[in-house]
C-alpha cells in the first residue's frame, strides 16, 4: 500500500488511531473506538487490513508492514543483538525476506497479507572452513540471496523462488525452491569456489535482469560469475566463473604480495552495484557491473546475459576526487586534504541517471573537538559520479552531506549501507539504530532520520528496496520512493517519502529558510503529539540538540491548531467528550515531549505562557462543555426548555462570525473556537448587565440569571486554574511573574469584579424581601444547578420552598468563589506589572492600589452574606491582616482574644502590629498597654517604629527601660504645644534621666550631670513661658467681666498693658499680638518667639528684669541656628539700649553725682549688665553682651531667606514691614548713640556694677528718668 502524492503532502491511510485518551472520563468510550499498537502490529499482516501507521507527517510516513515468523521471533530471542551477529533482506522482486545467522537462515513471504501467519522455511547455513578469529569475528556470517527464476521486467507467470548461500570462504550452498525446505532441505546443489589463500568472500550482487546469475567478489579483489539453472531431481545446476581480466605485471605483483597473507575480513571488494540494461536498448545486452574496493580503485565491467560473458572496461582510484568534493578549496593542496580528512569507502550503488552513488563516512579535523574523546562521531556523505560521459575518468557531478553524525558500531555486521529505490532519487543511508532518509537531487536539503526507541532491545538487521530499472528518457519513478527494513523487535517497517519534497530546492534566504526550519520543526512535534504517545511505537521521536529553526514558534502552531481542532493528525472523535479530552492529552503530550528532550529552555518565557494559555483555554472548553452538557440533558429529561444563557450567548457569537446554521453551532463552538472563551465571558457579562438593569424582571429571574452567569464564569476559572497549578512546573513557569495570564487581563479583572458585585446586591435584595428565612438549611437540593427547575412563583411564596432556598445558599457559594477568584487574579496581575513594569510604575501602583482598597471590600462583603468564617479564612490567604483584625474585633470578647492569641503566634509583627494600630486608632490605649507580657518585645517594637511617643514612655516604664522613656519624652515634649503637658513630660524626662542610673554610676558624675543641665535648662525656658502664662492671666482677672471678653479684646487688652511701646512699630505690634493669642491659648512658644516677645514688651517698672530673662532663655537654648541666633541676641540688646530716653537724662541738669548715678541703676541696661557681669571678676560674664555697635539690625539681610526662615509664616508683605521695623529701631539706637551719649553711659555703668561693693545702694528720692 503506497502513499501517494496529494493535498497535505502524503495522502492519510484509513487507519485506527493509535493515541489514547489519558482524561478518565473519556477512557471507556476512547478504547471502543481505537485499537492499541500492540493489536495494529499483530494484525498489520492480514488481508484487506489497513497499515498500523507509526509516524506521518507531509515529507514521510513509517508504517509496521508485517510481523516477524514465529522462528525468526525465537531465534532473535535466544541470542544476544549486542554480540552475536544477524542479517536480513526484503527481496522486493519475489515478495520474500531472509533472515539468518551463522547457522540457519529463515525465508519467508512478506508480501502475502493473509491472516495467518506466513509460512517460514529454514535452511542450514555453510560454515566457514577456518579458524581465524578476524574471520569468525567480523565477518562471520554467510551471504544470502533469494533466487529468482524470472526477470523484474519479464511479465512470465512467476514461481517460487530458490535460495543461494555462501560462506565467506568459498562454500555455496543452492536450493532451487523454498519450499524444499519442508521435505527435501539437503536436495541443495553446493560447490566449492576456487579462492585464494587467505582470501573471503565479500559481496554477493544479483543480477536482476539476469535470473539465477549472480555477481561474487572477494577480498582480493576478485569476481566470480555464479549462474544456477534447475537441474535433475530437484537439486539445481551451479557454475562458478571467474570474470577475467588482462593480466598486467601489476595484477601479477598483487597476487604474489597477498601469497602468504592472513584473512583480512575488510581488504577487497566493498560494494558491487549492477547497471541493468537501458529499457528498450538491445546493444547493452546485460547492462554494467561496477565494483568498489576498500582501496578507493572502481572497477567497471560490461555484461552480456545472451552469452554469459563479461568484458572488463577499466579500473580507476577516485580518492583524490572524493577527497575534493568534501571540502577542496583552491588554496588547500590535496596533500593538506589527506592529512586533514579520513574517509572510509561503505557501500555503492547506481542511480536511476546510470550515475555512481558512492556511500562514505569521514572525519574533518577541522571540525573535530580535540579536548573530546579519541573515538569521533562520523560524518557521512553520498558522492556522486558521473561514468558516462566522454572522459575516461569518473567525474563528480555533486555530493549531498547528511547532518547526522553517528559514533562508530563496534559491533559485527552494523556497517552502514545505502538503498536508493528505483535508483532515487531517494536515498537511504541505513545504520543499526536509524535510517537516514535523503535526496539526491543537487540543491535540495531534504533529510529525515527514523531511529528506532528501544535501541538496546532493538536494531535493524536488514532492508530492501524496490530494484533499479533504466528507462530510454530519464524521468524517475512514478511510484513513491519506500524501504522496508526488518527489526529484531518490531517485525518488518516501512518508510514511505513524499516525492514532492524531494525535488524541493534550498533557498538562500534567510526568512524563508528560517520559515522551512520552523515548519520541519512543527512536523517533527506533530509526529510526537500524535504517534508517539504510545510505548509500544518502536519509532523514536526526538529533537536534536543541535535544532535548527524556531521552537517556540513550531510549538505555538501546533497547539493552535489543536486548540482549533484543526491539526491534520487529530482523530474524527464524534463524542465531544472524548474530542476535547484528546485534545488536552495532545497538549499536555507536546510541553511533556519537549521536556523529555531537554529543549524547554529553547522556547523562551512568553512562549511557555502561550503554551500554557492553550491548555488552560482548552481545559476551561472542556469543563465549560461538560457543565453544559450535564445542563441540557437535565433540562430535556425534565421537559423544560433547552435554551440556557451560556447556549444563548455561543449562538449569538457564533451567528456574528456568519457560520452555517445548518451544522450545529453549540457543538462547532467547542470543538473550533476553544480560543474564544474569553469573549464569551465577556458577552456573558453584558447579557447579565442587561438582565439586571431590566427592573420588570422578577428576582427570581434576576437570581437564577445570575447564578448561570456566574457557573460559567467560575467553570472556566476553576478549570484553567487547575490546570496551570498541574502544569505550570512542567512548563518552568512556577511563580513565573514575567509573563501575562489570560486570566488576570483587565477586563476579567473588570467582570469578576462586576459579578460580585452584582451577587453581593442580589443577595441582599433577597435577604430584605425574603427576610432570615433565607439562611435556613437548602434542604435536600444538592450543588448541581441542573436541579434547580424552579416555576415562576418559586420565589413568590416569600422563598420558603426549598429551591429558592438553594438558589439563595448557591449564590452564597458563588460570591465565596468570586471573591477568592477576583482577589488571587488582581494580585496576579499586580505581581506582573510590578515585575515587567517595575513598582513605581502608574499602571503598577494603580492595580496595587486597585488590590488594596478592593481586598477589604470583598472580604466584609462575605460577612454581609453571614460567611464569616470563610471571610476570616480569606484573609488569612489573602495576609490582609488588617481586616483580619476587624473581622476578629466582630466576634464574641472571649474568641476575639483566642484568635488574636493564636494569630500573634502564627504571624508575629505582621499581625500584632496591625491590631496594636488598631488599639492607637480606636483610642484603647488600656487594652494595647495590658497585654501580655509574653508580647512586651512586640509591643515594644511596634511603638519604636510607629513612633507614638505618647503612649510608648508608659510601656518604656512597665518595662524599666528608663533611658528610652526619658528620649521619648523629651522628644516629645519638643513638639507639645500645650504648656501644661510639656511640663510632665519635662518633668517625668528628669525623673527617667536619674531613674536609669545604673547601681555603679553616680549622680554627680559629669555624663549625668550634663543630662540633667540639658533638661533643666528647658524646664527654665518652660518656667519663662509659664511666667508669661500667669502675667498675662493675672492681667486679664484682673479686668471687669473679665469671662465675657473675646480673644480680640483680651488681646487688645494684653497690648495695652504689656507693649504701648509698639505703637509706633506697626508690624511688631501684629507679631506680638499673634504670640499673645498663643499664650491665651496655653499653648508654648518657639524659643526665637519667646525670646522676641521678652524683648518687645515695654518691661516698665519691675518688668525690666524681662530683659535678662530673655537673654537667660537665649543662653540655655542649644538648638538656636547661628544665623538666627545673632538676629535674636542683637534684637533683645538693641531695645535694650533703646529702652530708655538717654537724650533726655544727658540733657538734665542740676544733678549730682549721686542723682545721675541713681538714674543709671534705674535703667535697664544697668538691671542686664548687672546680670551679665560678675563683679568680683572683671573677665568673666554671666549672660552674652552686645555692644550698641554690634546690636544694630543688618538691613542686608535678605527677605527672601534669612527673616523669610526666621517667620515662615509671614507673607512677602509683612515681611516687608518687619524690616521696616528693625530700620526704625536702628534709627534709634543710632541716636542714642550719636545724641544720646549711651557708650559713655554703658562704660559707666560697667564701672559702677565692678565698683559695686564700694558704692552705696541708697539714692535720691524724688529723682527720676524718663523713659521711652
């Protein structure tokens, strides 16, 4: 049975298939419809039955032609395939094949398809007649031929054949019918051939057109000439000839240097190959014999088959062409050639073109890896070489190289061979494990390799082709080029080629031949899916490691197809179950073939995930068609309608792409669109919308709608997801976030989102209307939807009946499903926009913001629904362990503490530090400080990075960490407003600061001591401000009704009596009355503002001392920028040198001494440098002086930075007139200096406060100083 050319290449046989389904459910009804190999091999024998087809594709298919006999079954099995020797040959002209050993040889017919099996004929074998082991070794087998008693062109009625047997030394055995072989074995004919010492017999060659003749050659180089013809009594008449030559001095020296020489199983005659006569042409009588020695010299003989004789033409040495047709260059001399190339001659035979094809094998060691090991892979090629042109010499016309390079067999008869069926084009290189099938057509690149699997259990022992027959005009055969080979454990193959793409020609393009690569690519993955899914295929399906072409892209077209239904090789199931379970067994058998040949790591990540899609969207099909089965036949077996939204939906889309209502389109669907699932969700989604948006709908209808949208939405998922957590390791995608799943696009996030919302709303329109009667058990009603066959008024009896009830609880389950699917889907797609697109990326901030604020709200929804304990669960998985908090807080007192126990446990700070924000937030400071102590590091830690100082100092002290109490409260106490609280927190610092010192620490040690100062200095500078607090209390008790007065009339009050100085100082005036409304308020001033305030009050009378408690404050104030610092110190100085009328007390006159000295010490300045200088030390100062030189304002100071850093609070504008204001005041002290004499004065005042211990503290009492 042949293949012949037609649409797809190789024309399809009728044949069972051999795949099996793995899917379970579709295993019973998968093994009615297919027959296993095991069956296909047994049966293939018998007539009428069609080939067991083990690999086709558009370039070649291999079938199981025929099964071994019995005997040869056995002998194969007694003997051991990697020591002892067998051999075998498929006789194309008589139908029969031989196989035998050292022994016996086994006949029988292959080519009769009966359905028994065939009879086999045994014949005892000639043994060698020597003892040498390199004769018994390596070449210990007989030659075996089949005799025919009729030409291959003759059309004479055809009988059965003999048998002719020789040993490799010389003895012939001749049977002239098989059938002898059951009653008469010994009638065989036998002859002796006249060799040589020491010299085999090497090649036995019929001669097709010649029956009973035979060519025999030697390891001497020698033919002989064997004919047979019947002969009396039934044993056949045998004569042995020498086809002579003339004798040359040459001939004559070889003879005499062999003399003497040991066997050598490999010298002589390699290959014979036999021209038979041009069809039609009388003048070449028997055609050419041609004859290749291991040498490289090729001899050339004329045949005549009328008179038995020969003519020997000429023998020529092709080393040196065959040498240049494998790599010569002009610039490489053929001596460089020799010593880099190592040919070996293996076998010749004669083309359909009277062309020479000489099979060799070589090694370039140019391209050998010389860090590998002394044995090398061997090249092989096929020389071509035209003989018949005017030259003398053989000519080659081109060379075709095989890409396959295979180690040298060590074993005895395994030396490769070559067949060319009717002379080729096509070509088969055959070794033990393989055949390499090729093209001798110049420029074509066609090469397939059919290797068997078990090759330890399994080798090819022999082969046949159909015989060369030259034709007048050149044309090739019209038959398809097949060889059947014989196997040791698989019977009798057969490999069929496409004689289309033989002639195809290769292309320099680099696309296009990319392009081919791909698609060969495609054909041998296609070859696994569908014919290798079988163990008992002897076919080995493998990909090279050295591919060439796009794997990932080959891969991808594949599972289209099947995706689609629409790859060549898929079986016609008609059970849509069965259908779409071997479709998901093909796929799966495709990432589980590219994996057994370790080529994963070819197909990069995205073309995994589209591999992955294909499986989970055929899956999805799979389920989705199963649940709608499951549907329809409940709703025919009930009688009610069949149409359901999901049936409704594949109508409308199927009607949108103008498919042929005639075929059934529900099952077109989901046999060809699997591709389309998505679409469906999507337009099963807006049906939905419409359906709820319809308010004249009953809720029933709402509901049910509802419930089969969402069944189809959640088989889908379910399916897809289950199937990619199967598969998603065999695919090297396990917590793979590089590439995108179908199932987390944006617009499924968008429906599953709309779904739950959409059941959240419908359930608690049913809990409204129907009330808790809801809740109650769904009663006998189990989860398939099929069951709920509910009438129009089911829900109009209030939902009591039990179906409205499991409609109600349905919906429940579903919403539970929806919220897992919708929340593992969005942190899907959040983790592969943050790993493709990087975190700070607005579509990946968007999604994690989308994921967070959405994770909350589906959870709680599930508590609406009264499923806590799932929503709980949730948020476990989910580790949103914020509303895990919530959740536990809406429990019962006792469980909320057990689970809070157990959760603390389970997840450390993730959990605690959640619940203990919770505490902060909701104000339970007593419950967040009372756990416990087992928890007291978490705690602890939870208030140091959340920094809540204000409760943190209170754990610090449960704890006795006293040195951190003391930072958190001074820190604190920076940032409290309220005077009153800074105090504590002041206050409660100092006592941590001396609680914290440690048994061997002292108090008065300097560290202590210098913590301590630190602390006591802000508690002065809070004294200052508490002072100001109670000045300005004392003010405002002190006026009638004083409760009824409002913040702008205090502080006018508070201006009136603390700053009437400040009239003529606008923009001062405002910033005192801002400092003013802050001390109403009881809130601290910034220590530049308190410093500012003491300074712009009048300070009359015995305020005056407000001047030195500025310049203190200034002084135990650490933090003061240095910049702002100056501005600060020269401003409290300048209004004290401005403070008084110093014009008005220089131009006083009639006073004494004493008097002017009485003024002085009524002065401020003398009140400040009193404080400021110690009178007992003349270099030492209490507080810092500014001269009136250095205390004026410098008006380059800048707007913009230094008073702008200074009031941040203040506009350009007031700005503007603060520095007006300090103008003024410089304008001031310039006249106190120039006009008022104030350096005189302050020089004498410095005098008097040194000289203070000699002068009188009395005065005069009636005199007085004006002041300003």
């Amino acid at each position: 049975m042949l293949l012949k050319p037609g649409r797809g290449g190789l024309r399809n046989r009728s044949v069972t298939p051999i795949g099996r389904i793995d899917a379970s459910q579709a295993r019973t009804i998968a093994e009615e419809q297919t027959n296993s190999l095991e069956e296909g091999l047994k049966q293939a024998s018998q007539p009428g039955s069609a080939l067991s087809i083990l690999l086709q594709d558009d370039f070649h298919a291999v079938t199981a032609y025929g099964p071994l006999p019995s005997d040869v079954v056995t002998m194969v099995a007694n003997v051991d395939i990697n020591v002892d020797a067998l051999k075998g040959c498929v006789d194309h002209i008589t139908g029969y094949a031989c196989v035998w050993s050292r022994n016996v040889c086994y006949v029988w017919n292959f080519a009769r398809r009966t359905a028994a099996l065939p009879t086999c004929y045994s014949f005892p074998c000639p043994l060698s007649n020597t003892n040498s082991v390199l004769v018994n070794t390596l070449a210990p087998l007989p030659l075996a031929c089949l005799i025919s008693h009729f030409s291959n062109t003759s059309n004479s009625t055809r009988r059965e054949p003999g048998l002719l047997l020789v040993s490799p030394t010389g003895e012939l055995r001749a049977w002239d019918s098989l059938s002898l072989a059951l009653s008469g074995v010994d009638k065989f004919a036998t002859i002796q051939i006249q060799l040589q010492d020491a010299e085999l017999v090497r090649c036995l060659q019929p001669l097709t057109s010649c029956p009973g003749s035979f060519i025999l050659a030697t390891s001497h180089t020698r033919l002989f000439r064997i004919s047979i013809s019947p002969g009396m009594s039934g044993r056949p008449t045998v004569i042995s000839s020498l086809m002579s030559r003339s004798t040359t001095w040459g001939t004559k020296l070889g003879s005499l240097i062999r003399w003497g020489q040991a066997y050598d199983p490999k010298a002589g005659i390699v290959a014979l190959a036999v021209s038979p006569p041009l069809e039609g042409d009388t003048s070449m009588g028997g055609g050419e014999a041609w004859a290749l020695e291991v040498t490289g010299n090729l001899q050339r003989w004329k045949l005549n088959f009328s008179s038995g004789s020969e003519r020997f033409v000429w023998e020529k040495e092709i080393n040196a062409i065959i040498l240049e047709s494998l790599g010569w260059t002009p610039e490489v001399d053929i001596l460089t050639m020799t010593e880099r190339i190592e040919f070996t001659l293996l076998d010749l035979k004669v083309t359909y073109t009277r062309d020479l094809a000489v099979l060799i094998s070589y090694i370039d060691s140019s391209q050998v890896d010389q860090a590998q090991s002394s044995v090398q892979p061997r090249s092989y090629a096929i020389v071509i070489l035209e003989v018949l042109s005017s030259s003398s010499l053989p000519v080659v016309s081109h060379t075709v190289k095989a890409k396959h390079r295979e180690y040298p067999d060590p074993r005895p008869e395994t030396a490769p061979s070559l067949s060319l069926p009717n002379g080729g084009p096509a070509a088969f290189i055959v070794f033990p494990e393989r055949v390499v099938c090729l093209s001798l057509s110049e420029g074509t690149d066609f090469e397939e390799i059919v290797s068997l699997s078990s090759q330890a259990n399994n080798r090819i022992i022999g082969n046949g082709a159909a015989p060369l027959a030259i034709r007048a005009i050149q044309d090739k055969s019209d038959k398809p080029p097949t060889l059947k080979f014989i196997t040791t454990s698989s019977g009798i193959l057969e490999i069929e080629l496409n004689p289309v793409e033989l002639e195809k020609l290769g292309t320099s393009v680099v696309e296009e031949q990319i392009a081919r690569d791909t698609y060969r690519l495609k054909t041998q993955l296609e070859q696994a899916v569908f014919f290798g899914d079988n163990t008992a295929n002897p076919v080995e399906f493998n990909l090279q490691a050295d591919l060439i072409g796009d794997l990932s892209t080959a891969a991808e077209q594949l599972s289209k197809e099947v995706l689609s239904s629409s790859a060549a090789h898929l079986p016609p199931i008609v059970d849509l179950r069965v259908q779409l379970a071997d479709r998901i067994a093909r796929l799966q058998l495709l990432i589980r073939f590219i994996n057994l040949t370790g080529m994963l790591n070819k197909v990069p990540k995205p073309g995994k995930r589209r591999l992955l899609s294909d499986l989970e969207l055929l899956a999805a099909t799979n389920a989705l068609w199963l649940h709608h089965n499951n549907k329809i036949n409940a709703l025919s077996h009930s009688g009610r309608r069949s149409r359901t939204v999901l049936s409704e939906v594949i109508m409308t889309y199927m009607n949108s792409l103008g498919q042929n209502s005639d075929e059934d389109m529900i099952r077109s669907f989901f046999r060809n669109h699997a591709s389309a699932i998505v679409q469906i969700l999507v337009n099963v989604q807006a049906k939905l919308k419409t359906t709820l948006s319809n308010k004249s709908n009953k809720l029933h209808t709402r509901s049910s709608q509802l419930m089969e949208a969402n069944e189809i939405l959640l088989t889908v998922f379910n399916a897809a997801i289950t199937i990619r957590q199967t598969h998603n390791k065999t695919f090297d995608l396990k917590d793979d976030t590089s590439t995108e799943c179908w199932t987390s696009t944006l617009n499924l996030l968008d429906i599953l989102q709309s779904h739950c919302e959409a059941t959240l709303e419908i359930l608690q329109q049913r809990a409204r209307e129907f009330g808790p009667a809801m809740d109650d058990d769904p009663g006998r009603f189990g989860a398939d939807s099929a069951s709920l066959l509910m009438d129009d008024d089911d829900d109009s009896n209030g939902g009591s009946s039990d179906k409205s009830k499991w409609l109600h609880h349905t919906l429940k389950d579903q919403l539970t499903e929806l919220v897992e699917k919708s929340l593992a889907m969005m942190k899907e797609r959040s983790s592969f926009t943050e790993s493709t697109l990087g975190t700070n990326h607005p579509e990946a901030k968007s999604l994690q913001e989308r994921y967070l604020r959405l994770r909350p709200q589906l959870i709680f929804g599930l508590v609406k629904v009264k499923r806590q304990a799932r929503a709980i669960t949730l948020a476990e998985e989910q580790r949103d362990f914020r509303t895990l908090v919530e959740l536990c807080h809406s429990l019962a007192p006792s469980e909320t503490k057990q689970k809070e126990r157990v959760y603390i446990s389970r997840y450390k700070e993730e959990f605690a530090f959640q619940l203990y924000q919770w505490y902060v937030e909701h104000g339970r400071y007593h419950e967040l400080l009372s756990q416990d102590p087992v928890y007291a590091p978490l705690i602890t830690s939870f208030l140091d990075r959340m920094q809540y100082g204000k409760v943190s100092w209170i754990h610090d002290l449960a704890i006795d960490r006293f040195d951190h109490a003391s930072q958190v409260l001074l820190k604190e106490a920076e940032s409290e407003k309220n005077l009153a609280d800074q105090k504590i927190m002041l206050s409660l610092g100092k006592l941590c600061q001396v609680a914290q010192i440690d048994d061997g620490e002292h108090l008065d040690s300097e560290k202590v001591l210098q913590d301590i100062e630190l602390v006591d200095d802000r508690l002065d500078i809070l004294q200052a401000q508490l002072k100001l607090s109670d000045l300005c209390q004392s003010i405002l008790e002190s006026q009638p009704q004083y409760s009824l007065l409002s913040v702008d009339q205090q502080v006018d009050i508070l201006r009136q009596h603390l700053a009437p100085n400040l009239v003529d100082r606008p923009a001062f005036g405002q910033l005192f009355d801002r400092y003013v409304r802050q001390i109403i308020a009881g809130d601290a001033l910034r220590i530049e503002d308190l410093i500012e305030f003491y300074g712009l009050k009048a300070n009359l009378d015995e305020q005056v001392e407000d001047f030195v408690i500025a310049l203190d404050v200034f002084s135990r104030a650490k933090d003061l920028v240095p910049g702002r610092a100056q501005l600060a110190l020269k401003s409290v100085w300048r209004r004290i040198y401005i403070h008084e009328d110093w014009q008005a007390l220089k131009k006083s006159s009639n006073l004494s001494d004493q008097d002017l000295i009485t003024c002085l010490k009524s002065t401020a300045l003398y009140h400040v440098l009193s404080s400021s200088i110690d009178p007992n030390d003349s270099g030492k100062v209490g507080q810092p002086i500014s001269s009136p030189n250095e205390s004026f304002f410098d008006p380059t100071v800048s707007l913009n930075d230094d008073l702008a850093i200074r009031f941040p609070d203040h506009s350009l504008s007031e700005l503007e007139q603060l520095s007006k204001d300090y103008q003024f005041e410089n304008r001031k002290l310039q006249e106190a200096i120039e006009s008022g004499g104030v350096w005189e004065y302050y020089g004498e005042i410095v005098r008097l406060i040194r000289e203070s211990d000699s002068l009188s503290d009395g005065g005069v009492g009636d005199v007085t100083m004006m002041s300003e």
